[in-house]
C-alpha cells in the first residue's frame, strides 16, 4: 500500500492541465468518491493496526499533495484566460480628445507666474462686492464722478452691493488685513455694463498688484513693469509711460509697450504708432492707504492693472473679444500647443 502511494505521489507531480475541462478531470481522479484518495481510504480498513499510523500519515500527504497541485494548475490556466496576446497594448486609443487650457488661463498663468518670481504672492475675493471695497476704500467719493467711468452693475434693491468692476476690491481686502511689507497680485473676473461687441463685453479679466512697504518709489514700479513686459513679450520690447488718472493713485499712468506685432515700426493694430496701451499703474494714494487702516506716514506703494483680454490679444492676435466666452471648440483647439 505503501508503494501505491508513492506511485501516486510521483505521479501527482507531474500532473498538467491545458484547460478548465482537463482539470476538472484530474479534480474527479483524485479527489471525487470514486476518485484515488477514497479508494485509498476504503483500503485503509484493511491496513494491519501496527502499520495505520504509517498508511495514514501517506495518505494525509498524497491529499495535501493532490490540493496543492490541483490550485496551481488552477491558478495558471486563470493567468492564462488574461493572456492578452494578441491585443497590441501599446497602440494608442482612438479618437484622442486631449483637452486644452482656455487662452486667457494660459495669459493668466503665465502673467502669475512672472510676478511670482519677483516676490509676489497671489490673493483673491469675491465677484459680488460691497461699494466699500470696490469704490469707497479706493478713494471714490460718493458723487465722484469717476464712478461713471466704470459702468456699474448693481444688485437689485442692494445700491450698496455691486459685480466688482476691477480687482482693486482684493487689494482693499488684503491691506484690511495684513501687515506692510505687502506684495501680492490679485487676478479675478470683473464686470461692467456695457454693449457686446467685438472690442467690449460685459465682463472680462484683470490681474492687479499692488506693493506697499516703507521705502517704495515710482522708479521700482517702472522697473517692475519693465521686466514684466520684457519677460512677457520678449527682451527687446520698450515700455512708455503717460500720465493719466485714477482716483486710487497719484501720480498715475498708462503704459505702453513697444507693438509687438509690426516691432514698433507702426501697422494697422498699433494705428501706426508704434504702441500699445496695456495697463494702468501708479503710487497709491495716501488716501487708500489710511482708508485701509495703513499708516500713510509710515508707508508708501505702488499698484498696476491690466486686462488680461487685452494681454493675450496681444501675444495671440485675437480679433473678436467675444471668441473667449463663446467657447468654440475650433477656437479652443488652435491654443492646443500653447501648454
Ligand atoms: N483698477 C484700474 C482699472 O480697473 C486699474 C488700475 C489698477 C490702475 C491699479 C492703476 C492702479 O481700470
């Protein structure tokens, strides 16, 4: 009997299965009532006392032998159904849809992430503003008539709450709470009522910086915008300042760049002057500074705004305003290589 089992032992070994059907005829041989291992144990009754033990032990390890057997093959013909042979796994899928940044996120990125290598940080608020932060903080006097300038949509019944018509609202925000030295830039949807057209819509983007610290200059803020233009329009581009006016800065300007477009020789998008008006800028008016609780005797600085529309019209020559609202994916695709 002995013998018998070590027959079978060897033979288990060497046991294979090419698919479900043959081991589920292995799993009958040995295993099932009329299989070898009962078989066994019906012989077993007959086994002289002295030698059971031996028998038992043998046959406890043939069974052994038979289970562990039996769940390798099982386990291999599972890995051989997920055999992808066949199927080319390297093969890209079809059709691709990469989507792609919108234009003015790409401008927007890129703009945050010069100033941020100058030592900016990054500061947002809301769209739907009190006339405090939006006018009162920055210096409009209640019957200012620089409040017309910025074409106002108000919430019904609310005359004191409005859509933000430039980010200046964060800047009050920020200087409300934190302590000088203050540089951050605040990118952010604003809105202003006027017509839809080519070159207006009723809302668009602004970033705005602002700096505030003891010993700030009008020559750091030009140096500033400088490298800016330089950095976003490539090292050869001139900037011009030209005074102008905003109730939240004195003195103020406007700055031009260099056309990128004709190099500043002049052509039909710079009226063939050779610039191109890109943002507004000043030293903050000591006003705002106290009105945001900053002492303006202690502190000086400086702010800049521009639309960030108006800077990717430039680098992409963009001809209708409304193209970045509409969301055509035909429009949307040919920024597919910017990022
Ligand atoms: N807030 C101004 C605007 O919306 C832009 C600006 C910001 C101008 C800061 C000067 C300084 O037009």
């Amino acid at each position: 009997m002995i013998e018998k089992i070590q027959t079978l032992l060897s033979e288990v070994q060497t046991l294979k299965a090419g698919d479900e059907k043959e081991w589920e005829a292995l799993r009958l041989r040995y295993m099932s009532k009329k299989g070898a291992l009962n078989e066994l144990m019906n012989d077993f009754r007959n086994v002289p006392a002295e030698q059971k033990r031996e028998v038992g032990m043998r046959i406890n390890e043939l069974k052994t032998a038979v289970q562990d057997k039996l769940n390798e093959l099982k386990q291999a013909l599972a890995v051989k159904e997920e055999d992808h042979s066949g199927i080319d796994l390297t093969r890209t899928p079809y059709p691709v849809r990469v989507g792609t940044r919108h234009p003015l996120t790409i401008v927007k990125n890129e703009i945050i992430d010069i100033f941020s290598r100058l030592g900016f940080s990054m500061a947002e608020g809301p769209e739907v503003e009190d006339d405090w932060h939006v006018f009162g903080s920055m210096n409009f006097a209640d019957d200012h008539p620089a409040r017309d300038m910025q074409d106002t949509f108000f919430i019904e019944q609310r005359p004191d709450i409005v859509l933000r018509t430039h980010t200046s609202s964060v800047q009050s925000r920020v200087m409300e709470t934190a302590e000088p030295p203050i540089r951050v830039i605040c990118p952010g949807r604003v809105y202003r009522n006027e017509a839809i057209s080519a070159r207006a819509h009723c809302f668009f983007h602004q970033v705005e910086g602002l700096y505030i610290d003891k010993d700030v200059s009008f020559t750091d803020l030009k140096q500033v915008l400088l490298t800016f233009a330089r950095e976003m329009f490539g090292a050869d581009t001139k900037i011009r300042l030209r005074p102008s006016y905003f109730p939240f800065t004195e003195p103020s300007a406007e700055m031009d760049i260099s056309c990128n477009i004709c190099g500043g020789k002049g052509c039909g998008f710079c009226k063939h002057t050779g610039w191109v008006e890109i943002l507004g800028c000043g030293m903050v008016d000591p006003n705002v500074l106290d009105a945001n609780g900053i002492d303006s005797k202690t502190y000086k600085g400086y702010a800049f705004g521009m639309g960030v529309e108006r800077i990717t019209n430039l680098k992409y020559q963009v001809k209708d305003l409304r193209l970045f609202s509409e969301n055509d994916v035909r429009f949307l695709d040919e920024f597919m290589a910017a990022h």
